[in-house]
C-alpha cells in the first residue's frame, strides 16, 4: 500500500468509528460521565491541597477517560467486529488488518480528549476553580504525543485480546491498575519503590508526567523533553509489539481456520 | 401448604440458577477477577487518592467505605443482570408465560448476590488489613458481619429497582455504572456526607449503602452495636422500599409488555 492509500483507510476508519462511538451509550459514560465523576470524587478528596489541584484533577480525570476508553475500546477493536460479523470481511481485503485499527483506535483516543473538556467545564464552571496551563505550547505538544502513545498502546491490546480471550477476561482489571501506576491523581512516590519500573515502562505514566508538568510550571527542556523521549520510544516498542502480535493473530486465524477468531 | 412449597422451590432454584448463569462458574478465572482482584485496585486507587488528599492520616475511612461499596457489584450489576439477562438471552417471554409466583421469581434473583456481596467485602476489608494496615482490633467482627449483611441486603433491594428499570432500556451497562459511580460519590465511601451540599446530602439519606458504610466505620473504631441500631433499621427499610419498588416495576412492565404484545418490554 502506498502511504496516501494508507493515509486513506486511517481517515476513513477514523471518521466511521467516530460516528458509530458517538451514539453508543457505553463509550460515552467511559469518556464523559466516569471521568467526570472521578473529577467529583478527586476534587473533594483532594480539595484540602488548594485551588491549585484542579487543574492536576481535571488532567488526571481526563487522563482516566482516555485510559478506560483505550482499554475497552480499543481493546475491543477487533473482537467487536467479529461480533457484527465485518470481521471476516475486514481480514479478506487487500488493506493490512493493523491499519484499520490504527484508524479506529485513533478515532477513540482523539474522542477521548473530551474527558479533560468536560472534566475542565465541571471543574470551572460548577466548582469555580480557576484553572490555567502554565505552558500552553508544550501542553498541546504533550497532548499529541500522549494521543499517539495510547493509540499505539491500544494497538498491543486489541490482537492480544483475540489471541487469548483469557486476557481479556481480565479487562476490567486493566483500569484501575494504570490509573495507580501512571500516577494519574497522586503521585507514584505514595507506592512501594518496587513498582517504579512498572511505570516507566508505561507511556500513560509519562503522559502524565508531560500533562501535569506543563499545566502547572514552565518546566525545563530537560525534565520535560524526558517524558516525550519515553513516550516516542515506548510508542515504537508497543508498535513492534503489536506487529508481532498481528503476525500472530494472521497466523492462528489461518492454522485454526476460524476467520471468526474462536 | 403444596402452594407454599412450591413457591420455596422455585425461589430456591431461581436463586441458585439466576446466580450460575451469571457468572459462568465454569470459569474460576471470571470469579476471581470480577471478586477478589479488581476490587482490590478499586480500594488501592481511593484509598490512596485519600491518603494524598488528607496527608496520609486516613486510610481506613476509605478502606471500609470502599469495601462496602462492592456489595454494589453483586446487588446492581449481579442482580440487574439477573433480570434483564432474561432479554438477552430471549427467554423474558417464557418467564412472563409461566404460571410462577411473581415475587417469589423476582425476590429469587437477589438471595445469593446478598451473600456473595457480603464475601466480596469480606474480601475487600481483608485487602485491607493485609496491604493497607486496616486496624480492626477494636472491632467485634460478629457485629461487623451484621452490618455488612444489612448493606449488602438493601444494596441488592437497589439492584432489584434497576434491574426492572433495566428491562425498558438497551442501555443497562450505562444506568449500572452510573449509579455504581453515584454510590462512590453519594454514599460516603470516598466523601464525607457532611461535605456535600445540603440538597445532595438528602439523596445520599435516600439511598442504601449510606447509614451501612457509616455504621462499619463506627464498629470498626470500638462504638457498640446497640448504637447504631436505629440507622441499621433505616438501612434495612431502605432496602426494602427499593425492593418492593422493583417488584412493582417488574409486573407493571409485565403488564404492559403482555397488553401491547411485546414480550421482550422494548
């Protein structure tokens, strides 16, 4: 395939998945009413720290809605199309598997973004915090890199979940783990020191790290050019991973001659 | 008395049944991450967002309120699926064809979620201790296990209100975890009812869970039973107003699914 062709399938993947996710009611508490109650949640608990937490509340909220969004439906971005039976039809056309759940996985992610909207609008607007980005232009530069970090991450889910369901037994376990890990609404130093390497070696914890720095300091190129640099290589290790894993998922559909994948 | 025996069997059975079809036990795996895992990083994440809020001094507040808070797995999403699994797998219609005592079917579903419930706050607290210094020395743990008895009942008394509602909307997971969420926020698992605002204060009265997670906490820190019997009593009401509004719900929805013809209700 050429890249324009690629660019293709992305858009249009992209655009369907967009307006199928829009109107399925389950999504949409994954990326606008979970994360806003969490939002309620965190800004009472951690109200007694100032005025200053809201804005730590309504990235690591938000963070939560792209992290549960990049669980279930990115995670499901395969299995779902068996369960419409377009999966077989998906795998029989000539553009690569991966593509299309790239396209699809960057529609949830990008659609995602709207937890910190709605976290930032009850944040402001029903608690009154005043809320402000300290670095606006490294923020949106944060933002695009961790849109891209998840979107690979999702990447490693979705044939992991097709290759072994038992994985994906397991899914609703995936959540709260990386919202402790990742550091989302705490800080990571309140865990036992040995559960650091877990987190560097998720990008959502440098995400964080990237979003949280950004809203609240002008922070230097060092501390912050750290978090892009392990977003950008986590990415490219998720990437070969999940190349390895739709190998493998081409391979087993083919060996067990079930296109269904079961 | 042949009537009343029959009615015993088929809440027995329609309990035990509803339950096995629920969770593929089959599958130990399903049990333990729906039971004994992920419950735990629900405690950790509160827990800890807690300790971070507070400056570290409040552990156990949030550990009991989020171990109690699990009787909701089993009261809404268990007994909710219960019954509108019956849509899903397209055997509503049999179950409203069948001569079957209505409260007995209904009330069915929800007995062994009220002790599975209890088990997963068991589980829950036991989390605690171990990982997060949960302090029961001043507790009496009989009295405990009342308490989380009563919560988990009128919990499930929640469950069997939505489960109804359930059966009108295509949207079941939504209007579960909606209200699983508003338990965290409303009940005082995570916030103090005091720190809300007076009219929110009045929902969370309304609802089950709230007078149960406030008695676990005083019982854990050493006050005796027989002072908190009042709100035990009104945690026990509540559930069975929620309870009885469900079943009301039940047959009327019945009712109208038999009168227009549409058996599955939508």
């Amino acid at each position: 395939m050429t890249i324009p062709q690629t660019l293709h399938v992305v858009i249009v993947a992209f655009e369907m998945t967009i307006k199928q996710a829009m109107t399925d009611a389950f999504i949409i508490f994954g990326v606008i009413v979970q994360p806003m109650m969490i939002a309620i949640l965190a800004l009472y608990m951690l109200g007694e720290r100032g005025d200053e937490i809201a804005i730590f509340v309504v990235i690591g909220s938000g963070l939560s809605g792209l992290w549960t969004n990049v669980v279930f439906s990115s995670g499901n971005s395969i299995t779902s199309e068996r369960r419409t039976g377009t999966l077989e039809a998906l795998v029989g056309i000539p553009t690569p598997l991966h593509v299309v759940v790239f396209g699809k996985n960057l529609a949830f992610v990008v659609q995602s973004l709207l937890s910190m909207v709605a976290s930032y609008t009850l944040a402001s607007l029903i608690f009154g915090y005043p809320l402000t980005v300290e670095s606006p232009f490294q923020f949106i530069i944060s933002i695009i890199l961790s849109v891209l970090s998840f979107v690979c991450f999702g990447l490693m889910l979705a044939p992991l979940f097709v290759i072994n369901p038992d994985v994906q037994r397991w899914q609703n376990g995936l959540e709260y783990p990386v919202f402790i890990l990742a550091g989302f609404l705490f800080p990571i130093a309140l865990l036992p020191i040995w559960t650091s390497p877990i987190s560097y070696i998720l990008s959502p914890y440098w995400a964080a790290q990237a979003l949280h720095i950004t809203s609240h300091a002008q922070p230097g190129f060092q501390q912050l050019g750290l978090s892009w640099l392990a977003m950008i290589s986590l990415s490219v290790i998720y990437i070969l991973i999940s190349r390895f894993l739709f190998r493998r998922l081409s391979v087993k559909a083919r060996m067990d001659a079930t296109l269904n994948l079961q | 008395m042949k009537t009343l025996i029959r009615n015993t069997q088929l809440f027995f059975q329609s309990a035990y049944l509803s339950y096995v079809a629920l969770f593929h036990w089959l599958r130990p795996a399903q049990y333990l991450a729906t039971k004994v895992v992920n419950p735990l990083w629900q405690i950790m994440f509160f827990t800890l967002m807690g300790i971070y809020g507070s400056g570290g001094e409040s552990a156990s507040f949030y550990v009991i309120g989020n171990a109690l808070v699990l009787t909701a797995l089993n009261g809404i999403f268990g007994v909710t699926f219960s019954i509108t699994g019956e849509r899903w797998t397209g055997t509503l219609p049999y179950l409203f064809g069948t001569p079957a005592n209505r409260l007995t079917l209904f009330l069915g579903r929800s007995l062994i979620h009220i002790f599975d419930g209890m088990i997963g706050v068991v589980i829950g607290l036991t989390w605690g201790v171990l990982l997060l210094n949960l302090d029961l020395s001043q507790t009496n743990l009989l009295e405990l296990l009342l308490i989380i008895l009563i919560t988990s009942f009128s919990t499930t008394g929640l469950g069997l209100a939505l489960g109804s509602l359930s059966l009108v909307t295509r949207n079941v997971m939504f209007v579960n975890n909606t209200a699983y969420f508003g338990l965290l926020i409303l009940s005082g698992a995570n916030i103090a009812v005091e720190k809300l605002p007076a009219f929110i204060q009045k929902i969370s009265y309304s609802l089950p869970l709230t007078r149960g997670i406030y008695s676990a906490r005083a019982v854990v820190s050493g006050i005796p039973l027989s002072e908190l019997l009042p709100l035990l009593g009104t945690e026990l009401a509540i559930g069975m107003i929620y309870a009885i509004l469900g079943y009301f719900l039940f047959t009327a929805f019945e009712y109208q699914a038999k009168k227009h013809g549409t058996l599955d209700v939508i």
